[in-house]
C-alpha cells in the first residue's frame, strides 16, 4: 500500500547546519536507562529507531562533568575518553542506517544531587533545589562561570570525537542554561543579571564557544523550554521566550523547543489522561514567528495527519518524538510505506518515564514489550524467529497478555486458538479505558486486535473465538492443544485483603448492597449512593480515577488510603495534575488512615501511626499497647473497596491438580502469565505474555531464558558480552 501523498512533506529532507536530516521524523533526547554504562543497551535502542526511519537519534541528558551527576537516577556521562568509547557504539550502529546521532550535553546546578560523584554544583545563584532533596548549589564567581563553559567545550569535543552528528546546549526543565535566563533561579547583579541580554549573557556565550569549537562538524542545537508555564516571573513565550530565541538564533542551527520545568516536566512529557497529542502547539509555533532555523517541535504526535498539519501550517519544521517512537521505532517506515493500521500507537501513560523517576531502571514500555530488550534479550519489534515446532496452543484469555501471547505467537507461525468469555479482546482494559482521561489507553487494544485479525485470515488454523463459556480444566483437556497459556487475569478484593494488614477487614463484604469493588463499579449493576467513601490500599490510578469519575458525576466522594495515595502517578508524571483535579471536585482524602471494621453503612477508620512515636511492641513479655485508640467512625451510602488485587488462576491450579491427564490428552505443558501470574503493571502483564511466546520452545518457558547483562567484572580489561551483534533469522 502507498502512502498518502499529502505525507511526503514528512519525508523531505532538512538542513541543519553542516548535517542533513533525511526527513522530519526526529527522536528526541529521552532516558533509558542506558546511558554510558550500557553500551550495548543503547546502542541497540537508538539503531533500532534508525532502521525505522527516523532521521536523528539522540542520547538522554549527557552530563558533561562530575558537577553534574543525577545519581540515583541514569544519565549518559561524557566525561572522558572511556565515555567516548562507549558513546561511540551508540553513533556507529545509528550511522549504519543513514541516521544522525545528537548528544544532549547537561549540567543540572542545584538539581543535579551528585550522590556519587560528591561534587558541589554550581549556579547562576545560591538556592536549594525545588526537585531535588537537599541539594543545593554553589553561586558562580566570573571564574566559576568561565570553568564551566569550558566544560562545555570540553564535552563538545568528545562529543565529536564520539561521532556524534548533532550537539545540544541543553537549556530545558530547569537545567543552568535556563537558570541564568530564568529570574526565579537568577538573582544576579552584575552583567549576568538583571535584565534579559544579561541573563541571556551565559547561554549566548556558551553557544559561541561550542559553535566555534565544534560547529564546522557538528550541528549545535539547543533545547529551550519556551514557557515554564508558571505566568509572570519566569518564562513566558511572548515575553522573555521569543527574545532569546531573536538573540540566540544566529548561534544554533536548530531548535528544540518544549515547555515546562523539572518540578512539573508533565507539562512538558503531558500524560494522556491530561493532554492530547501536539499540546504544546500554541507554544511552538510562537518561534516559528522569529526564528530564521529549523524548529522541531514535540507533544507526543502518534497521527500522520497531525504531523503533516503542523508543518503545513508552518508551527514547526521537525516532528520531535520520544514515547511515539519508544512505542513504535518503525512507525517512520509503516508511515512512509502507507501501513497506517499497523503503528503501535503511543497510549501516553508514561509508564516509560516512570523507570527514570524511580531512578534509572531500564525503560519498560505498555504498547512495545521489546522496548529496553534489543541488546539484552535479542527481540526486535517487527522481526520474529520462525517455530521450532507444529504445536498448537491454546491460549485462554485476550486480555493484555494472552493477546499478545498470541500474537507473537502467531506471528513465529503457530496455529493458536485464542479463547474469551468477554465479547472483545481487551481484558480488564476495556474498563480501564471508561475511567476519566484513559480512552487513549485503548489503543494497547486495538493494536493487539488489528493484527490479531490480520495475522487469523493468513493461517489457515489459528483462530478468536470471544464470548464463549468459561473453560473448565475438563474442557481445556479435552480440547486438543499441544500447550495451553493460561491469562485469565485478576479481580479486585470484595473482603478488603489489603497490603497493610494481608487479611480481610472485618465487616468487608462486596456481596453486600453498600459495598463494591472497582470491578462492580464498572459492571453498572449495583446502584451507587450519594455519599460515596473509597477505602484505598492501592498505589497507582485506581482509587483517584474512581474519585475523579464518581465527583463528577455528582457523589460526595471521600478517600481513605493506608498508603501513599496514587504513588505511583509521581513517577509517571500525573500526580500534579491529578490532584488538582480532585481538589477542583472537591473530594477530600483522609490519608494516613486504614480501617478496622465496617458496619452498615459505616466504617471505623484508625491512623496508622496510632497514639506514640514508636512500635506497639515493645519487646519478649511486655503486652502490646492499643495504638488504635485514635479512631473514628466516617458514614457512607456506598463503600468502595481498592484494597488489592488477586490472580484469578483457580483453571491453572485445578490443571495443575491433573497434571498426570496432560499426557494422555496430548498436552505438553501449561503455562501461567500476565495477572493470573499475579497482578502487575499492564505493561508488565504484556511483556510475560510477549517473553512467554518467545521462548515456549525453551526447556522451561515459564521462567524467564537469563538475558545479556553490561557489568564491569573484577579484575576483567573490559566488558563481557562481546562485541555488538544481534541476528534475526525470519
């Protein structure tokens, strides 16, 4: 199938300075959690988006000296010829492909902690960092300011040496070029301060001297949060934003342009629950009013057509990308191919940053299990190795995992049968999807369901078949399979079990009238009551979404939570905004509290740091104090229970009780992924149904094949693992 010829435009190449984009689709610096120490890692991630299609590639932040050291989190480092060796497997293997490598040179000031560097940052201004904890930095002196712009030059030449194409002066969410820029941080008054050419004064300068030590061949680029979103004070586009890009726009050769700070960087990397794709247009397209340059701008742009407008438009010349092109690397090709249907869209959850915010694990992804695998597991996102067999397997449950079990499944070229009671493919996304802002989280679904569909009218045996009856293990024996995969999911608790206690709550009882799990609340069949309490031991989306969704229908909606509310949304940068939203609906949370029993229409809740500073228990022989004597009875007309999760695996477990049948049925083996495993990310629930299909011609697919790790060995000259290759047989 061609492509749509309104799309060309896509596919024109770009100057940048001395370089050549082959076309507008560019990756945009993003975290892995690869950085300099694992080459491999990175270089597989980034060449895969080369062979792809898109035109650039660049690191995540690349720190260019000790001063600037993220530990706990995973930066790249350049900071001496072992980093340039090891940056330089990343810029061959992009260069393979035609692409351009770009590196995104930074110094963090007061956010950069250095745990383990144990440097002294230094700053426009002394001030304690907003993002960090403790952390504080030195106020630069002329000579300060002179030292670390030579860092910069410093790094620029490694850069280069290192191959790469494409040098930033990264200048957003809050990192020291922008501190100078930005009042907030720059309380300066000599010739750094004060007003905006002073306050430009450090960025301009450092611009030069890369310019005049790199620019013949490199292009130099800079990344520039044109608005912290914050009003008067700081940034703003029209005020500040549009007169650096007039000054600095002789200095660069191409801009990279978002908005936002570090405290918030949602506003910039805007989860889908919030934002939709191209969010930060209005902003983009103020630069394009000034700027003689490229411009590249980003808002997680997943839709051709969207691209095609804002360059038709003039907004911006350069589609910017990370999760789009974390979710699909080949989505420039299947574009340019005219392969539409076949683009794992991104579902904007963020489940991709939150590796980074937790500190630097590698980077998962919910719509590409192979995301972060290239190197250390061999997987390609569109390349399979064919079946070392003619088994047939059958695999129960079209949820997360089972349809992608599935699909790779049928994919390597067996016959698989997959089977659901439920009506669509989907599982328990299918209710996800109608919580408040999750509707773009159904693409996971559809993706799963389009090749499913196509990859069934191929073969001549494989098959769907939805709304069935529920299997039994009776059913499932007699069924035919040479090898059963069982994913049948998960259910919330309806007596409470929670994470706190590991027991029921006296009293919790879903069967009851007033009293519901999230799995009744999306069945519609129990009438909720005006005064809705939600008693939460849960740590992501479910009890504010539930919040969010019953508060706007007109419930008076409180929170209980024993843990951290919606934890987990800090690391996917939703929080923020989610709790504004609950505040605006007026739901009041309770936190800090659990409960000890409910009654009718009424719970008694306790904090759970009881009466004292220490322990109950105080030691052998000395009887436990009452802690929960600070109690209280909170009233309700329906009682929520998000107290935690359980594997519906009572199939596998009486499968597994007749395992001396499975022979004389023909059946190999059964096996047990996604939540029936137990209860996990979505992303998660897809990468053991994806692993599973993988390996099953393994001696134990079960368990995971060990993967290639990058670590130093003691005593060893250099890494183990040999040298970069990765062979597909297809």
């Amino acid at each position: 199938m061609a492509r749509d010829p309104k799309h060309d435009i896509l596919f024109e190449p770009i100057q940048i300075g001395p370089k050549t984009l082959r076309n507008r689709f560019y990756q945009v610096p993003h975290c892995i959690g690869a950085g300099s120490d694992k080459p491999g890692f990175q270089a597989a991630h980034r060449s895969m988006k080369a062979e792809g299609g898109w035109a650039a590639m660049n690191t995540e932040y690349c720190s260019i000296h000790p001063e600037s050291d993220d530990t706990h989190r995973l930066s790249a480092r350049i900071w001496d010829e072992g980093d340039v060796r090891n940056l330089r497997a990343m810029t061959d293997e992009v260069h393979k492909y035609g692409a351009l490598a770009g590196i995104e040179m930074w110094y963090g000031g007061a956010h950069a902690p250095c745990m383990e560097s144990r440097a002294t940052p230094r700053g426009p201004s002394q001030y304690a960092s907003e993002f960090e904890t403790l952390t504080y930095c030195k106020e630069m002196d002329l000579n300060d300011i002179a030292m670390v712009q030579q860092y910069y030059v410093d790094a620029a030449y490694r850069a280069r040496d290192a191959g790469f194409d494409i040098v930033y002066v990264y200048g957003a969410h809050s990192y020291l070029p922008l501190q100078f820029l930005n009042p907030y941080y720059n309380k300066r008054t000599d010739k750094y301060g004060g007003s905006l050419e002073n306050r430009a004064r450090f960025w301009l300068e450092t611009l030069e001297k890369v310019r005049n030590a790199v620019g013949k061949d490199c292009a130099i680029a800079t990344r520039f949060a044109v608005d912290t979103v914050y009003g008067p004070g700081q940034i703003e586009v029209e005020v500040d934003g549009m007169k650096f890009i007039e000054l600095a726009d002789p200095l660069v050769d191409l801009w990279d342009v978002d908005v936002g700070d570090i405290a918030e960087w949602g506003e910039d990397a805007g989860p889908s629950r919030f934002y939709q794709q191209g969010h930060q247009v209005p902003w983009t397209k103020f630069v394009k009013q000034v700027s003689k340059k490229p411009v590249l701008g980003v808002g997680r742009f997943t839709d051709p057509e969207k691209m095609t407008e804002i360059v038709t438009k003039g907004y911006a010349d350069i589609i910017g990308c990370a999760r789009p092109s974390i979710a699909d690397p080949f989505l420039p090709k299947k574009v340019e191919e005219g392969r539409y249907d076949d683009v794992r869209v991104c579902i904007g959850c963020n489940v991709c940053i939150s590796r980074w915010e937790i500190g630097g694990p590698p980077m998962i992804c919910t719509q590409n299990a192979t995301a972060g695998e290239e190197y250390r597991r061999g997987w390609h996102p569109e390349k399979f190795r064919k079946g070392g067999s003619n088994d047939s397997v059958l695999v129960v449950g079209a949820g997360p995992s089972g349809s992608e079990c599935a699909r790779v499944l049928m994919e390597q070229g067996y016959t698989v049968h997959l089977y659901d009671s439920a009506e669509k493919v989907g599982g328990h996304l299918n209710s996800v999807i109608t919580l408040p802002g999750l509707g773009e989280w159904g693409y996971h679904r559809d993706y799963r369901e389009t090749q499913l569909n196509k990859l069934v009218k191929k073969s001549k045996e494989s098959q769907i078949a939805l709304g069935q009856k529920r299997l039994t293990a009776e059913d499932v024996l007699q069924y035919g399979a040479d090898k059963v995969v069982i994913a049948t999911g998960a259910s919330w608790n309806t007596d409470g079990t929670n994470c706190l206690s590991h027991d029921p709550i006296p009293g919790a009882d879903a069967s009851q009238p007033d009293q519901m799990t999230p799995d009744q609340v999306f069945e519609g069949k129990k009438k909720i009551g005006k005064r809705v309490v939600i008693l939460n031991a849960d740590t992501y989306f479910m009890a504010p979404s539930l919040a969010e969704k019953l508060a706007s229908a007109g419930h008076e909606v409180t929170i209980v939570s024993g843990v951290h509310l919606a934890n987990y949304m800090h690391f996917t940068l939703e929080y923020p905004n989610m709790m504004r939203r609950l505040h605006e609906l007026h739901v009041e949370e309770i936190g800090d509290h659990f409960c000890s029993k409910i009654e009718k229409g009424r719970l008694e809740v306790y904090n759970i740091w009881g009466d004292g500073s220490k322990r109950s228990y105080r030691g052998p022989g000395v009887a436990p104090r009452d802690a929960n004597k600070t109690h209280r009875w909170i009233e309700f007309d329906t009682l929520i229970l998000v107290t935690g999760r359980h594997s519906d695996d009572t199939l596998f477990r009486e499968l597994k009780a007749r395992e001396g049948e499975w022979a004389a049925n023909g059946i190999k083996d059964v096996y047990l992924i996604g939540d029936a495993e137990a209860p996990r990310l979505i992303a998660d629930a897809t990468f053991t149904g994806h692993r599973l299909a993988r390996e099953i011609e393994e001696a134990n697919p079960q368990y995971p094949l060990p993967y290639k790790r990058e670590v130093a060995v003691w005593g060893a000259p250099h890494m183990p693992g040999g040298t970069f290759k990765i062979e597909y047989k297809v």
